[in-house]
C-alpha cells in the first residue's frame, strides 16, 4: 500500500511525496516540518492511504 505525504500552504496543496510504509511517511512527515515551515510556508502536512483515508496530520498556526 502506497502512502503520500501532501504538504499544505495557506493557498492550497504545495507538494506530494509518495512512501511505501506508513512509518517511513510519518517520520518523513515530522522530521521535516519545521524545515518546510521556514522554507516553503507549509502550515500544514497529512498523510494519506491511497484510498485517501488521513492515518496523520498535523498543522501549527
């Protein structure tokens, strides 16, 4: 099973990244945060199964 990483800015869907373990999408997810926060204005990450079901988010102001 497929597991994309969507990056969130506050017009909409920056970038997608697509793993294919959950653990490896979540780490991914929360190891680089901070750096696209800074960088890119991401504001927002999930990621998601390939039937689009969220199995993490997480978002700061």
């Amino acid at each position: 099973m497929a597991y994309t990483v969507i990056w969130y800015g506050r017009k909409g869907i920056i970038d997608k990244v697509i793993f294919d373990a959950e653990k490896t999408a979540r780490d991914h997810a929360i190891s680089m945060f901070q750096t696209r926060k800074g960088d890119d204005g991401v504001i927002s990450v999930e990621v998601r199964r390939d039937n689009g079901a969220v199995v993490f988010s997480h978002a700061e102001n």
